[in-house]
C-alpha cells in the first residue's frame, strides 16, 4: 500500500509531501509554497484531490494529486471566514466549512473537475463552531460548536443544503468547549473530543436520537497544566482511540469496547511539543503526530493488540505544523 502524508504549516506557508512506506519510514518527495497560512486540509475519498484552507485571505484551494503523492494546484475559491476544519460529503460533491472566528458554516460544491466552486450555503448564528462532520449514511452533518457547549445537527438534502435538524442539539458540560470528532467504523457510535475540560463524550445513535454513553478525561490523574485537548482519531479497526493534549504534549491511546460504547484509556505517550493535529495512517499501523510548537513531526507504529505507541523517527517540515492528512495512493 502506497501512502503520502501531508502536512500543513501555515507560519511557513508550506505542505510538506512525504512518501511513507510499510515499515514507517518516511521520505519528503515536495515542499509546496503556499500563499497564505495553510490550515485544514482533507483529501477526496478516491485519492485524487486535496482542499486545504487558507487565510487570512479567505479561500479553499483545490490541489491535484499525481500518482506519486505529488501536488499541483488547481483552484483558488474564496470563501466568506476563516477556515477551522474541512469535511466532504460522503459522494465528494459538497465541502463543508465551518468559521470558528465568523460563526459561520458554508457548503461548497466540487464540480465534475474536483474543483471546490463558491458557496451555495452559508449558515450563520454559530458560536465557534470547531468542526463539522457527516455521519454514516450521508443524511446529517454534526457540527460541535466550542463556544456554545452545543453539538448542533443539520440535515443534509440531495443538493447539498443544510437545515438544522427537528431533534433538540447535543449538550455537553457547561465549558467542556466541543471540538474533533471521530466516528467508531460500527455505524452506530461518535466521540466528540471537549477542548476546554479535556474530555471525551461517547454517543450512540438510537433511532434519531443520540445518547451519551460516557464521559471520561484524556489526561491522568496527576495532571496539573491547563487542559487544552486538540485532535482524536480512531483506527480503521475501531480497537483504539488516540486524543492529544497540547498543554504537557501527550497523545492519550484508548481501548475501545467491541460495542464501541466505552473507552478506557491505557496509555499517555509525549510527543511533538504543542500537537495540534495528528493523524493514523489507513493501516492502522502508524501514527504521525505534528506539533505548532516543533519543527518535525514523529512517526510512531501502533501495537494492534495493546494500543501502545512506540516513536520510530521524526522528520523535519515548516513552522507552525498543525494539521496532518494521510492518502492511499
């Protein structure tokens, strides 16, 4: 399995394109100039185009990717607000973006090209919305927004509108400050990962409704420091969940119920100093972790039967390193 690891540093202005193999090593095939602070990034399902948001001039930029992992850009598409996070529909037709800063969430098309075109939709009235993510089926797009303490549901039409759903809004602790999700491969289950409090809610779908199934903390017992949690991404296999805390610069690993209902955690790994985003390569066999406050990031392999990560190099990219993206060729 061919895999390409991109990595966004907006103080640089760059991606870093690296090449990573079967046994996690990796090595830098491009260092693409970007002009602007590039920031979320997400691929399209069938490997063939990256969109990554850019600021402060407001725009989505669409790249070509080459057979060999390469980039060459396509587009530029302005959008109305900061860029927090990108998520495409499960057809690749709609990009979503939500503004944290704005308060807003737009819906972009991607036309037969793969090029993202300008909004047909832009939703106002949300309080630091974090990120926005589509469900299973396509039909909902579930957006936590920090700043409300609300994970908001919208239906998603045929066309690509959005219309906030009849069921009441998730509620979460007052000042648990909802950020990154991650969906358990079930079809049945979400973990929506708290910034401020630095926890994790587990929901199950019931019908139209969700229920939270849990609640628990991604730091020990001894900890000290602010908590500030920043990105959570689950294995393919659904065993295991990794969430990362930028305060003292760990990665927390998970086990995982075979109902998906309830994690415990079994292991605090340190990593890149400040890591933002983080990402588990489509194996499930590595996890390649970006820091604001580094200038590398670190390849560690993942033991499949315990969780446990184990760092096997660190590789140099540009400043600022805060979000990371994982393709199969």
């Amino acid at each position: 399995m061919n895999q390409v690891v991109y990595v966004a540093s907006p103080e640089s202005h760059q991606i870093h394109v690296y090449a990573l193999n079967s046994v996690g090593e990796m090595h830098l095939l491009q260092v693409v100039e970007v002009a602007g602070q590039v920031q979320p990034m997400i691929a399209s399902a069938d490997g063939k185009y990256l969109y990554v948001g850019v600021r402060p001039h407001f725009s989505v930029m669409t790249f070509k990717i080459a057979v060999d992992g390469q980039l060459e850009q396509k587009a530029v598409t302005s959008i109305p607000s900061t860029p927090v996070h990108l998520c495409l529909d499960k057809t690749g037709r709609f990009l979503f973006v939500p503004s944290y800063h704005q308060g807003n969430l737009a819906v972009l098309p991607i036309n037969e090209n793969g090029i993202a075109q300008s909004p047909i939709q832009i939703i106002e009235g949300l309080n630091k919305p974090h990120s926005s993510n589509i469900d299973w089926n396509n039909k909902q797009l579930i957006v936590p927004c920090l700043g409300e303490d609300h994970i908001r549901l919208f239906d998603l039409s045929q066309e690509g509108y959005l219309t906030e759903a009849g069921t009441k809004e998730l509620t979460t602790a007052q000042n648990a400050g909802p950020r990154h999700m991650a969906f358990h491969p079930n079809g049945d289950v979400f973990y929506c990962l708290n910034e401020l409090d630095a926890t994790i809610n587990v929901y199950r779908r019931m019908g139209d409704l969700y229920r939270l199934m849990q609640t628990l903390d991604i730091v020990p017992e001894t900890f000290n420091s602010t908590r500030w949690a920043a990105d959570i991404h689950i294995t393919p296999n659904g065993r295991f969940l990794y969430a990362s805390e930028r305060s003292e610069s760990f990665i927390c690993a998970m086990a995982i119920s075979l109902s998906g209902d309830y994690l415990q955690p079994v292991g605090y790994y340190p990593t890149e100093t400040q890591p933002r985003g983080f990402n588990i390569d489509n194996t499930g066999n590595y996890l390649v972790s970006s820091g604001q406050k580094s200038d590398s990031v670190s390849v560690s392999r993942l033991d499949k039967q315990t969780g446990a990560l184990t760092e096997l190099a660190r590789y140099p990219v540009g400043k600022g390193a805060m979000w990371v993206t994982i393709v199969t060729l």
